[in-house]
C-alpha cells in the first residue's frame, strides 16, 4: 500500500516530477496526490527565482574577502576611514516621476468609495546627475550636458575638479589620502580616468562585480533624493537641478 513516505521519495528524487506522473507511479487519485504533497508533506511547486548570472564562487570570496580586508586594515590603522572615503555615481532624474501607490494612499470612511488615480508613466525628458560626496555632505554636483555621454576623457575631467573641491571644501583630507570609491562603469575604469585618479593622489577602493549594495549613493541617497521628487514636474533641467540641490543642501551631516 502507497504511503506519504512513497510519495515522498518519488517527489524527492525528481523535483519536477508532476502530481499526474507520481499518481500514474502509485496508482493513487490525482486528488489523493494532490492533498498528501499538500497536507501531510507540506510541500507545494514553486518556480525558480531568477538570478542575473552564475558566480564563481571561490573566486567572489576570495575578491571579497580581499576587499574588506582593506577597508579593516584602513580602518584599524586610521581612525578617520569614513573622513577619506569619497564616493560617486550617477542617477537620471526625470522631469516627472509619478508618486508610488503607497505615497497616493489616503485615509477614508468605510461608507466612503475608494479613490481612484489613472497610471502615469515618468517623463521622457530626464537630465543625468553625477554626484560627488564623502560623510560630511555632497563635494560636487554635475550635470550631463544635453547630447553628451559619459566617456573617459569626459569622466577624466570631472576627476580632476573633484580634487579642486576637495581642496576647497575639506581642508587636510587629500594630504591625509582620499579613499575613492567607483563602480564598474567602463568610463570609470577607462585607462585615462585611472590615471587621472592616480595623478590626484587618490587611493581606489575595489567595487565588487556583481555588487550593487556596495555603491552607497544607489542604496540609501538617490532612493530618497527621488522619493522627495515624485510627483512634482519640472518645466526645463534647470528646475530639476534647483530642485536637487535644493534636497541636497537641506540635509544634514547625519544624513550623510
């Protein structure tokens, strides 16, 4: 006689197998089935979750461990890492960005009818940003002229006037050495770019493939920076960038 345990081992040793071939196999019901896997074996079908790619594995840890390694090592040897460290990144700010349904959520009586808001999509008109900031607060804000890209050499001069507002607005932090961070861009790895940022006396902080929680701009400012934008719209780049500093200004160094 089938048993749970029968089943069990069926399902066990092909996990795609279906609840009609298990009942074919046992020469129980499909419902049988279908309430054993269900309520004695608790198991149900689920699909995959997808994953941008396969990692190697000894290789990533090894890269990982190699890269906190420094951060501990820079971090026990001065006591001022995050008065070093810079970060940048980029980000697109739209002219409009609809609000979030749950920015849209709104009180109301139970006899009242439920409020209704049509889908929008954001703007086609957006205007890139590259911002430039440490612990204490934003160093530099650029903005993507219209037509432009972000190439080696265009990314090469934005190097070399980060420097000149380190040097104006952090007095002493590039004689004590500045810790910059970078993605993987390919502008940012150009061989110009690498140099500009040698020639500045900067020292780069690895960021890790495939690691996006270690761009801290993309994880915890532009995220906000864009919540307090929503649903407002912006008639030309200048009022975005008004509209940016004017969030970015307002923050304090806890913030940061």
């Amino acid at each position: 006689m089938n048993t749970a345990k029968d089943d069990e081992d069926i399902v066990l040793a092909d996990r795609r197998v279906t609840i009609r071939h298990v009942a074919e196999i046992t020469g129980l019901s499909y419902g049988s089935i279908q309430r054993i896997l269900a309520n004695e074996l608790h198991m149900n079908k689920v699909s995959a979750r997808w994953l941008p790619r396969m990692l190697n594995v000894p290789s990533t840890k090894t890269n990982e461990s190699t890269f906190l390694g420094r951060i501990s090592r820079s971090f026990n040897a001065i006591k001022t890492f995050l008065l070093r460290f810079v970060t940048i990144d980029e980000t697109w700010i739209h002219h409009f960005d609809p609000e979030t349904k749950q920015q849209f959520m709104t009180w109301k009586r139970a006899s009242s009818p439920t409020p209704k808001k049509f889908k929008v999509s954001s703007s086609a008109r957006k205007v890139m940003a590259s911002v430039f900031r440490d612990a204490e607060g934003i160093i530099m804000v650029e903005y993507l002229e219209k037509g432009a890209t972000i190439t080696g050499s265009y990314y090469t001069d934005q190097i070399r006037r980060l420097r000149e507002a380190i040097k104006q607005k952090r007095r002493g932090q590039l004689p004590a050495g500045v810790l910059f961070h970078q993605d993987n861009a390919t502008s940012h790895k150009a061989a110009v770019a690498m140099t500009a940022i040698q020639e500045s006396g900067f020292e780069i902080l690895e960021h890790q493939p495939h690691s996006p929680d270690l761009a801290p701009s993309d994880f915890f400012l532009f995220p906000r920076l864009k919540e307090h934008l929503r649903g407002k719209k912006f008639e030309g780049n200048s009022e975005v960038m008004a509209a940016v500093a004017e969030f970015l200004e307002s923050q304090s160094k806890d913030f940061f």
